[in-house]
C-alpha cells in the first residue's frame, strides 16, 4: 500500500513512525505547511519521503498513491480533500470537524460520488462516536469534551486571529473556548 500523510502534529508523526515499522509499506510520504516539521519526521523514518505542500506536487504524488490520511487541520480538509477525491484518490479524514460545515460536507461528498474517491470518517476522532453509541443504551443528557493541544496548533486559526490571542504568547493551560459543539468548530 501507499500512503501520503497530510499533516505531521502529533497524529501524523505517531502514524509516521507505525508505519515505519510495517512491512505491508516499503515507502510512503509526508507533507506539512510546516515543512521543518515533516523534513524532521522524514529524517527519523527511512521509508518516509517529503513532499511539498503545493498542491502541483501532491497532484503529481497522488497517481502513486492509494490513500491520503488527512491528520493536518479543517483548513486542510477544505483546501486538500477535495483534490484527493478529484483524483479518485481515498482519503481517511481525521479533522472530522470539518464536516459541519455543511459546503465543506457536501462539496467533499459530491466530488467522492462523481469522482470515485473514497472518505473515510473514522467514528473514533468523531469525539468517541463509538463509545456514545454504547452509552446510548441509558439517556445522555449531555456530554463534555475538553481537548488539550500545544500551542502552535492553534496558529493560523480565524477564530483565535479574530479574538486578537497570541498562541506564541500562551506559556500555560488557557481556556481557548467554552460553548456547543457546533459553535467550536
């Protein structure tokens, strides 16, 4: 199997460095907008080879390519899934979030349907889908989710970028939001 990474935060090294280990992938490739980042995580991974984060460079490694694994950010899943499926490329999409937004949504399940490309949702990164719809036996009244992420994570973010926050000036655990689900992302 090959396999292009899209995104190198803590999912896509962890990943990285799994795969590294497996026989079933004799190379696979990595891109980040950080590319530090990913020249640091190919440098740790001999099967692992940089890709630029253009999108004529992942075009062209997409026909040697059987699934992108998108672990980046709901940026990336708007901006790069839509030219993985374009490609009839599937793509295991771990920024689920960014599927609430109902365009993002249907323009990815639209070009899937024409194009033939796969989306793999995963129930897991989906706030532990799977272990509420065990507890759907009883009545859920409500459910907390509390996610902790470095810093740097956040840059970029319009969100932040409009509440005037300085991720690089954040030195301890600082409540970023509080509110519904749908509002958080």
């Amino acid at each position: 199997m090959r396999l292009l990474i899209i995104g190198c935060g803590a999912i896509g090294a962890t990943l990285a460095e799994a795969i590294q280990g497996m026989e079933e992938f004799d190379i696979f490739y990595i891109t980040d907008k950080n590319e530090d980042r990913a020249r640091r995580i190919v440098s740790k991974c001999p099967k692992a080879k940089f890709i630029s984060p253009t999108d004529e460079s992942i075009k062209a490694r997409l026909k040697n390519v059987d699934l992108v694994v998108e672990a980046a950010s709901q940026e990336a899943v708007r901006h790069y899934v839509p030219i993985v499926l374009g490609m009839g490329v599937d793509v295991l999409v771990m920024s689920v979030g960014a599927f609430a937004d109902d365009d993002t949504r249907e323009r990815c399940f639209n070009v899937a349907k024409r194009k033939g490309g796969r989306l793999y949702v995963p129930s897991g990164a989906i706030c532990g889908t799977d272990g509420l719809h065990s507890a759907s036996a009883d009545v859920i009244q409500s459910v907390e989710l509390m996610s902790i992420k470095g810093p740097k994570s956040f840059q970029e973010n319009e969100y932040l970028l409009a509440k005037g926050v300085d991720v690089n000036a954040l030195k301890e655990r600082t409540i970023l939001f509080e509110g519904p689900a749908r509002e958080a992302i």
